[in-house]
C-alpha cells in the first residue's frame, strides 16, 4: 500500500458523502453536549464541559461505527451502540458519593446517562430529537432548580461565618438560634485572629429557613458579626 492509494482512498470516502454526513452529526453531538456541560461547568459540578462534551461526542461516534460496521461486515447494527448503556452506568457510578450520610452526585449521574442518549441520537441522524432532549434538560436544571428554591420545595445547604469573643461564646449562641428549627450545625470550623475568633459552619433548611437565620443570626447582640458564605449545593 502507497500513499497514492491512501489518498485515493480518502478521496473516494469524501466523494460518497458519508463523511460529510458523520462529522455533521459529530459536530452536532459536541455541541450539545458541550450546552449541557457548561451548565454543570457553572456549577463546579465534577462531571463539566468536558466530561460531558466527550461522553456525547463518543456516544455519536459509536453509534455511528455501530451502524458503519455492520453494513460492511453484514453485523448487528446495534451490537456495539447497545453496550453505551452499561458503559455510562459505570461512570455513573463513580460520580455518585456516600458521605456522612448524604448521597451526593445522583444529577451529575443521571445528567451523564442523558447527555449519551443525546449523543446516540444525534449520531443516529435523529436531530430534532437530540436538540428536544437537549432543551429539556436544560430547562430541567435552570428553571426547576430555582423553582425548587424559591417555593421552598428544597432542603438546602448554607455556609455561614459569625465572629466572637470566644469558641464556647459562639457555639451555644447559634445552638441556641437554631434550636427552635431543630437544626444543628455541620462542618464546623474556627480560626482566631488578633481581635476576634471566626467561626464558620453550614446549615440545613429550606430557602425560607435561611433567611430567617440569617436575620437572627446579625440581630445577635452576643455575636459580633455573622454573614452567609452562600449556597453549598449537594445533589
């Protein structure tokens, strides 16, 4: 083999138009799958831009061999396509955390087993479907996830400073400040400086709820100061 004959090879790929057609959908895959990974990018989600835009991106690629194959070597069309599935659930997996009993990572997870199927479809030349689930999603994680935060329908995780005379000082304060909403403090970690001691800790309760501590928290005649470090999210 020369490399005249490469080149007539190549040639005559380009010449039958599926080519074209393969990096059309390729193309289509990391675009969509990169609009996905940029929301969980935002996020500071593990699973990011590029995790996502690989996983669409070889999810097309595949399913576009799967097919390309078998019509060459008269296989199952679907044979390499359907072993995507079991493949994304591992990674899946290992996105998932159990940790001081919270599990952790289950949209990440469930996102990365989307974002496949987005990538199927696209390399199965079924666009419309591919842009559809790609709006969904999306929609799903912008506008549900405030939803969940403005109509309190959400448990969530606030990081707070508050500074004082002294550990013992501090503590039995905000124990004392949650202890009607029978929330305990997590996370809990202290520095001292030259004029005052900063404790900082996270906190559980609905959007409702942390407002109402926060409030509490700066109207502490015992604490000399106290600010929300913002939204610890956990999935």
């Amino acid at each position: 083999m020369n490399w005249q004959h490469i080149i007539d090879l190549l040639r005559h790929e380009l010449a039958s138009g599926i080519v074209t057609n393969s990096l059309a959908r390729l193309t289509l895959a990391a675009i969509l799958g990169g609009l996905i990974g940029l929301e969980r990018e935002l996020r500071h989600k593990p699973s990011g831009l590029r995790t996502n835009l690989f996983i669409c991106f070889g999810s097309a690629l595949f399913t576009i061999l799967s097919d390309a194959l078998a019509v060459e070597h008269l296989g199952d069309h679907t044979r390499i396509a359907a072993q995507i599935i079991p493949g994304i659930g591992f990674i899946g997996a290992g996105s998932i955390l159990h940790t001081r009993g919270l599990t952790t990572g289950l949209t990440s997870a469930a996102t990365l087993f989307v974002v496949a199927s987005v990538g199927m479809a696209a390399g199965g030349g079924l666009y419309l479907t591919a842009f559809f689930v790609t709006g969904v999603v999306l929609a799903a994680q912008f506008v549900l996830g405030h939803m969940e935060e403005t109509f309190n329908l959400k448990v969530l995780t606030y990081s707070y400073e508050v500074t004082g005379s002294s550990l013992e000082t501090i503590v039995n304060e905000v124990n004392r400040i949650l202890e009607p909403r029978h929330r305990l403090m997590q996370n809990v970690m202290s520095a001292t400086t030259t004029t005052h001691l900063r404790v900082q800790f996270d906190v559980e309760g609905c959007s409702r709820e942390q407002k109402e501590l926060l409030r509490d928290l700066k109207s502490s005649t015992v604490l000399a100061s106290a600010a929300s470090l913002g939204y610890v999210e956990r999935e």
